[in-house]
C-alpha cells in the first residue's frame, strides 16, 4: 500500500526532470537556426537593378512640300459691242473734251421759262435778293454759380415761411437748406432741397419761390445766377 501512495510523485519528478533536460536543447536549436537566417540574408544578392539607359531620339526636321505653282488666268479679250452708242469696255488713254458752244449759235435764252410767280431778281446764295439776313435767336443762358468774382444779390422781396401744423404738433424745428436758380429778372426759377426735414421742405419751398432779388449784371449783361438760401423754423418757447 506504500507504494501505491508514492509512484505518482515519482513519476511527475522524471518529466520534469526531462523536460529540464531538453529545454537548453531547445533554446541553442533556435538560436542556430536565428544566426543561419541572419548569415543567408548577410550573403545574399542584393544588388540594386541598373535604371535604364535614357533613349536619346534622333528627329529630322520635315521640310515643307513645295507650294503648288501659281496658275496666272489671262481675261478673254472681250468683243467690242457693236452698238454706235454702247459704253467702251476698255478705258481709253484720253478722255473726250466738251467742245465750246461756238458763237455761231448766240447766247443762250431762257426767256419765258421757270415759274411765272417768281421772286424778282432771283435768289442768290441761298438768300432773296434785296432781303434782309435774320440771325438765330440767342439761346437760354446758363446760370452762373455765385462766387468770389460774382457780387450776391441782395433780397428785395422776403416771404416768411408757414409753419405746418404737424411739424408745430410734432414739435419739429430746425434749418432747411436749399440751392435756388434766380433768372435774370431776380426771380426765383427752380429750387433744390439739399439739407431735408421731411415735415418742413414743402412749406420752405414755397417761401423761397417768392422771393425777388436785384438782377445780376456781368458784363453789362443780366444773367441768371445759381446761390444756396437757408430757411430756419423755431417754435415759440
């Protein structure tokens, strides 16, 4: 019965002693069979492949073909017309002169032709004989603007401008400029808003076209003149 309880360890003790014993077999097996790869690869041809031999093209030039000769057409001599009074086909080296009238035939009349209600004495150079030439009207002159060279006119006529009754409500105030085109006479022609207050334009507008100024002269001349007028609302405190 002893031996019964013994003969398993003994036999775990022999394989492991065995397995001991081919461990350091193993390990110098794959430590030779690591170095022979290594020393095949060492000895191996590992050359590099030579780049190919770069191919150098020998080109010709093509010359052009020949240009095709010029085939000249010469024109058919054409045939004279017969006709006495047919136009010539070839121009002539002299051209033919008129022949002055010859004084055998007299001068020319022409009595008894033309219009029978004419003007007397005809017209020469586009006018009637014995009138009067009328020249073109001037046309409008252009305003001038108002400057160092030009004296400001000074206002003959002022007109106070209505004060709107919104703008009173909505307690709207302040100064609307505009630029005012004076004609000749001194009267304002055309107006311009430049500086806006949308509730007081109208009513400075229609202030501004009664105005009257003193003509400005230039030269002797009245011409028109172009000035900015400035018109102020306040409200009453």
């Amino acid at each position: 019965m002893s031996r019964e309880l013994f003969s398993p360890s003994v036999v775990g003790v022999s394989t492991a002693a065995r397995r001991g014993r081919l461990l350091p077999l193993s390990i110098l097996f794959h430590a030779v069979l690591l170095g022979a790869i290594l020393v095949l690869q060492l000895f191996a041809d590992t050359s590099v492949p030579e780049p190919p031999k770069r191919v150098i093209y020998d080109i010709t030039p093509i010359e052009p073909p020949p240009a095709p000769p010029q085939i000249v057409r010469h024109a058919a001599p054409s045939r004279a017309s017969t006709h006495p009074d047919a136009a010539p086909i070839v121009i002539p080296d002299k051209l033919p002169t008129d022949e002055p009238p010859s004084e055998a035939s007299g001068p020319l009349d022409f009595a008894g032709q033309g219009v029978e209600s004419g003007v007397q004495g005809g017209i020469t150079d586009g006018l009637v004989a014995g009138a009067t030439p009328v020249s073109a009207p001037p046309g409008p002159l252009k305003p001038v603007r108002v400057s160092s060279g030009i004296r400001t006119p000074i206002k003959i006529r002022d007109a106070q401008p209505v004060y709107p009754a919104i703008a009173q409500s909505a307690r709207v105030e302040g100064i609307v400029i505009l630029e005012a085109v004076i004609d000749e006479r001194g009267h304002v022609s055309e107006t311009r808003v430049l500086r806006s207050i949308p509730l007081l334009d109208d009513a400075a507008t229609a202030a501004v076209r009664q105005w009257v100024y003193s003509p400005t002269v230039l030269n002797g001349q009245p011409i028109p003149i172009v000035m900015t007028v400035t018109v102020q609302f306040r409200l009453e405190r």
